[in-house]
C-alpha cells in the first residue's frame, strides 16, 4: 500500500509554517497515542505515520526534497526516479508477488534490512521537575546482540554455513508454465530465508537468534516547560533492526504530578490565596509563592473576592522558545464561619456605621431591583 501524503497525514496545507506543522504534530500524536486507544492497531499504525510524517517536515532539509520529490526523495528505499516511473514498477512488483517472487522489480530482496520495532515507556515526574527539566534514569527491557556468539546465533566455536538448499544464493528458483507463457519463480529459500546461510548448532544462549533480552538503563534529558503527556523521542533506542537495518525508537511518555498549590494553564500558572476581611478593606502586603522562591506583592485596599492579578515572567519557561510564562492570583476573601458573641456585636456596628455608602456593588444592585420591580 503506497503511502499517504505527509501533510495530508497532519491535517495541514503545504505552505504551512514552521509552528503550525508542529500544533499540527501534537495534536495529531494525542488523538492516535497508544496509551489513550487501549491497544487499537489501527490508532497504533496512524501514530507511527504521524511520528514519520512530523519527522520529514520539521526537517528543512527533508521538507525540501519531499516537496520535490514526495516519497522517493526522502525514502531511500522508494526506488524509482523520484517517483516518475512508479507505475511501472507497481505492475511488475505485483508479477513477481503472483509467482511467490523473492524480489521487488529493483532488484532489492524482500527481505532486505528493515528497521527494528518502537518502543514506548513512561516516565513520572514532579510539577518541578517539569518546569525545570531533569535528567532520568529509565530501565526498560529490550533486545541486545547475543555476547555468547556476537550475534551469530551459532554455537560458540563454530559459525554459519552455505545453504545446501540454495548454494548461499538465498533464492530458489523454478519454472513454472502459465497461460501467458513459461515464467522463471523466484522465491526465499525456506531453509536459510533468504540468508544464504545456516546455523548447524545453535548458540546455547540465545537458540540461534543472536540476540537475547536484556535490561538496560538509558538517560532521558526532560527539557524545562514539558506537559503532562509530552512525548519525548530517542532516536535508534528501540529494538535492534533486521538483516542489519537500524535500531528503531523509544517513544517516552511523560506524566506530571499535581502541585499542592499552583494549577498550570499553558506555560502560565494560577494561584489561589485567601486572605481575611481586612486585609481585603484595607489593603496588604502578601506573601507570594512562586516556583523559584516567595515574593511580596502590594494588594490595594478595596481588593474584591475573585480579582485576578498578574506577575510577569513567574509561570513555566516554554519548551521551544524558552520564553517565561505568567502567575495569576486570584484573590478569595474568606468570611469566618464561627463568630465570638462580641466579634457578632462589632461586625454590626460596623455594618450600621457602613449603611450602604461603602458597598457600591450591593447599592447598584439594590437600585437595579427597585426599577424592576418597583420596590
């Protein structure tokens, strides 16, 4: 099956910027991220496209050659002349498939190098650690060359052998009559699979497969500004390739905790502080936290219950640009709910002193009232 057009697989015309292939990128990642399908192999293969396709457009480079080109210019193994006499190819490909060919019309085996399998592992960090960045170290499980027989998979002392079934060649051929004429079969060998080789004694340690599962530690760099859910890449830490193809990808998932008392909004953070009657009458001076320490700041006297206000540059540097997010505090004026009989007495002297003067919004509201209903 042909591939789709990458900027079709994002979502995004091909004059698209810089920042929206990335917004295209990240949401795309969300919708089709394993964790969130519960192992649905179709979401699975449209992440791994969207991962591809972000891969080629973010790169200038390889943007450059894919307009050109499309596919063949950025996929070595496309073939073709950048995709001009595809046509032909397909129909001849597609000869050889009917006959159980071993071979593509270019001449490439079957089974040629192929890059290995994904990986995909989860990280926890603090709301912190995420503002600042950190560096973990991560465990996972994956294959690793065989040590016993460096990845031959032959016992050791010995090595692979020709095929006797296809003479190291890798392919079997056979004629084989048809009503378009006598066609040539070409196929794997089904001894040795196309290798040319085989393996008379097995490594004990590994069974012939060259390789066994291992555990590993690997140091994942968390840049400051990530988000719950970001999407780290390390590129070739996944498993190893096949007939020499390259390692494939560790696709690291990042969760962050909640914090005891900011809420993150982007890369600004919001903060609730409750303050008494008087100090909102009055006016104070407050004691703010921020992540990187406490600061004071002047609330002017009047301040009502939910005013927001703004501190430049104390949220969560941003991922790309590194620039400084913002903190928002929000006010909230706590009435007491148990009263001494004198603090009752001294509030409704106070109230009887206010009568509706100082209080603007309730006078305001008071009027509005009388005019509907005429009261």
């Amino acid at each position: 099956m042909s591939k789709r057009d990458y900027y079709e697989v994002l979502g995004i015309s091909k004059g698209a910027t810089t920042e929206e292939i990335k917004r295209a990128y990240r949401k795309k990642a969300h919708e089709y991220h394993p964790d969130k399908n519960g192992g649905d192999k179709e979401a699975e293969e449209k992440f791994k496209e969207v991962n591809e396709a972000y891969e080629i457009l973010s790169d200038p480079q390889k943007k450059e050659r894919y307009d050109r080109f499309g596919h063949a210019g950025v996929d070595p193994s496309a073939g073709g002349f950048g995709g001009g006499f595809g046509g032909f190819e397909d129909i001849f490909s597609d000869i050889f498939d009917m006959f159980g060919g071993g071979f593509s019309s270019s001449g490439r085996k079957r089974n040629g190098p192929m890059k290995g399998a994904d990986l995909k592992e989860h990280v926890t960090i603090t709301f912190n650690e995420a503002a600042f960045g950190v560096e973990k170290n991560l465990s996972i499980y994956r294959h690793e060359t065989c040590n016993e027989c460096d990845g031959t998979g032959a016992k050791k002392g010995t090595s692979r052998v020709t095929c006797p079934n296809c003479n190291g060649s890798g392919e079997v051929r056979t004629q084989q009559r048809t009503p378009f004429g006598q066609f040539i079969n070409v196929h794997p060998c089904d001894r040795c699979k196309g290798k040319g080789t085989i393996i008379e004694e097995l490594c004990e340690v590994c069974n012939g497969l060259g390789k066994v599962k291992n555990k590993v530690n690997i140091k994942v760099k968390i840049p400051a500004g990530v988000d719950n859910e970001s999407i780290i890449s390390l590129r070739g830490e996944g498993e190893p390739g096949i007939n020499g193809g390259p390692r494939g990808d560790l696709y690291v998932l990042i969760k962050v905790l909640p914090h005891k008392l900011f809420k993150r909004d982007g890369n600004d953070l919001i903060l609730e502080i409750p303050i008494t009657f008087p100090q909102a009458a009055l006016g104070d001076d407050l004691v703010v936290p921020t992540l990187e320490g406490k600061i004071s700041y002047k609330i002017p006297a009047g301040t009502q219950s939910g005013t927001v206000f703004r501190i430049k540059g104390k949220g969560i540097k941003h991922v790309n640009t590194g620039r400084m997010g913002d903190l928002y505090v929000k006010i909230i004026v706590e009435i007491p709910k148990k009263l001494t009989g004198e603090q009752k007495k001294l509030l409704q002297k106070l109230a009887t002193s206010f009568g509706t003067e100082g209080h603007e919004q309730r006078k305001s509201f008071m009027e509005n009232v009388k005019d509907i209903l005429g009261i």
